[in-house]
C-alpha cells in the first residue's frame, strides 16, 4: 500500500513538473540575474510613477484653487523630475534590451511613447506657463494637465502591472526549481 501511494505521489509530481515546464518558457529559468535586475527596474519605473501620478493629479488641481502662477511652476518642475527620472530608468532598460527578455523589449515598447507624451505635455505647459505669467486657468493650459494626469495614472498602471508580471513569472520560476528539486529526490528515493 505505501509503495503504491509513492508510486503515485511520484507520479502526479512528475506529470506537474512536466506540464509546468512545457507550459512556461524556458527563459524563466534560464535569465535569472537579468531578471531579477529587470525586477528591481520594473519596481524603481513603479515607484517613479506612482509619484508622478499623485503629482500631475495635484498640478490638475491647481487649476481649480486660487494659486499663483509661481505654484503652479513649482509642480510642473516636480512633475518633470519625474519624468526625467523616469527616462533614466528608460535608458537602463533599454541599454540592455537587446540581450535581455521579451518582457523587457515590451516594457521599454509600452513606457516610452507614454513618457514620450508626458514630456511633450510638461514641456507644453512649462511654455504656456513662461509666456503667460498669470494665474493660468484657461486653454490650452488645462488641456495639458489633464492630458498629463491621464497619460500619468496609464503610465502608473502600465509599469505596476508589468511589474507584478515579472514578480510573478520569478515566483513560478522559484517554484518550479522546488518542484524539480522534489521530483529529484523522489527519484533517488526511489532507487
């Protein structure tokens, strides 16, 4: 009776590892180093956007506040840092996009052109703003701030999501090695 329940035991293991290990690609297992890095960018470009977000919604607000033209300067100076930031994280993950994963290449496919926008917008703004020192409350000043909330809070959900992906592919990645490990020693205590 015990041997047929190792028997089975080992059986059902084995077809998991098998059914796991075809149904993932190999580069989980494979890219661990540049995954991890990868990990570490995703969450840096995470937090990065999360700020960015929370500041483009509060330079939003402005408009609707009796604030000066010098306050709202301010925040579009935050709001820029942020883009910048984000841009260097950018460049990291592009520097290495060629030898890296696909999950990469899409990363650095999806954050640009909406960081692209973010930057046109801020710059858009800062020049509205240069040119028309008064309180700012009009088109097409609150167009872009609007635009760049917007563009702010996809960016934010882009990156957290592409994240979460990456900590889940290097968690399945961790599971599957146990697994494997597992089934060794089942096949050793086999024999």
């Amino acid at each position: 009776m015990r041997i047929a329940s190792k028997a089975k035991n080992h059986f059902i293991t084995g077809i998991l590892v098998t059914f796991l290990s075809l149904s993932l690609p190999t580069c989980v297992f494979a890219l661990r180093g540049e995954s991890d890095q990868l990990a570490q960018l995703l969450g840096e470009a995470r937090n990065e956007a999360g700020e960015l977000a929370r500041d483009a919604d509060e330079t939003e607000s402005l408009v609707r506040n009796d604030v000066s033209w010098q306050t709202h300067a301010a925040m579009l100076d935050s709001v820029k840092e942020h883009v910048n930031n984000m841009g260097r994280i950018i460049d990291k993950l592009t520097a290495t996009r060629s030898s890296g994963s696909e999950l990469q290449e899409q990363a650095v496919d999806r954050i640009l052109p909406l960081l692209k926008e973010l930057a046109a917008n801020t710059t858009a703004a800062i020049n509205y703003l240069n040119q028309n020192q008064s309180r700012p409350i009009g088109q097409p000043y609150t167009q872009y701030l609007k635009a760049n909330a917007e563009t702010a809070h996809q960016l934010a959900s882009t990156v957290s999501s592409l994240f979460e992906y990456e900590k889940t592919r290097n968690k399945m990645g961790e599971l599957m090695n146990k697994m494997g490990e597992l089934k060794n020693k089942l096949d050793q205590s086999e024999q």
